[in-house]
C-alpha cells in the first residue's frame, strides 16, 4: 500500500461520453452514477481493497446507501476531475465522499456520498475486514479528517410542507 497518504485521494478523470447526455443535452442522471462507482474503484483499491485482496480474503464490498448532489450540468466531452476522501470506518462499513469537478473550469458539478459495507462473498454476509486493512483505514483517516467537512454530508433532502 503506497506510503504517502493523497490527500484528498485523486482517481483518474474521464470525458464525458457521447452514450451518457440526455434529451436536455447534458449528462443524465444515471450516468452520475456510473461515473462515481468508476471513480470509487481505484479509491478503494487505494485504500487497500485490491483484487488481490479481495479474492485472498474472498471478500468485497457492497453499497448499503448514497446520496448524490447536482450542482452543475456537465456536457458531452467535458473532462471531469475526482477527489475522493474517507469520512469515516469501522470493522465492517466505509462511508466515503467524492467530489466532481469540471476539470478544465474547474467548478463542483456534483457530490457523491457513500455508505459501503465489507463481505465475505462466501456467505453474502458482512465480515471484518483484515487487521491490515484496518491499519490502513485509521492511518488515511488521520489524514482526511483534516480536510473540511462538506456541507452535503448527512445532507436530508425534502420539499418544505404547506401549512394550512
């Protein structure tokens, strides 16, 4: 596992494709998705869950929850920038942020806030993750807990209700 500890933690950028714009011209819904979990992965090889790891342990990960913010539209073509960071762990569950921003432009077009648990693929139940893992965890925690908190995190969405 690398030594130095990014701070926020940077996956490789991407354009955006041709198959994810929508009728209104710009990226759709969905592939906000698809563009996060792709983002996600070399996070989360990063922090120590390898392939290697995975299968030597026979474990992965599975998202319990997420909560995605749009803030602004990004177009076909358009590079994306990542920046990932690790808000909080135990033996079993990563809760993890990643921010999206126009990589040229550099404004925040999105927000990306995940709650995944640890499993033994085995059992399809959560398991502990490996005491070097764990290692791993509190020592990149050290280092992200120093960055700001952002505002979208534990963000509750609603409409105000009318009074009568």
């Amino acid at each position: 596992m690398p030594a130095v500890i990014e701070t926020p933690f940077e996956p490789p950028g991407v354009r955006v494709k041709p198959e994810w714009i929508d009728y209104n011209g710009h990226m759709n819904v969905g592939y906000y998705h698809v563009a996060f979990d792709d983002a996600s992965s070399p996070f989360f090889h990063w922090l120590g869950l390898s392939p290697e790891y995975r299968s030597r342990h026979q474990v992965s990960t599975f998202a319990l929850e997420t909560h995605l913010n749009f803030l602004r539209e990004v177009k076909l073509g358009e590079p994306l920038r990542f920046a990932a960071r690790l808000l909080s762990h135990d033996a079993k569950r990563i809760h993890f942020f990643i921010e999206m921003f126009h990589a040229d432009e550099g404004f925040l077009a999105a927000t990306y806030e995940s709650l995944s648990m640890h499993v033994d693929v085995r059992t399809r139940r959560t398991s502990p993750m490996a005491e070097v893992l764990q290692q791993r965890m509190r020592a990149v925690m050290t280092e992200h807990a120093k960055l700001p908190r952002p505002w979208q995190v534990g963000h509750v969405i609603g409409a105000p209700v009318p009074r009568a």
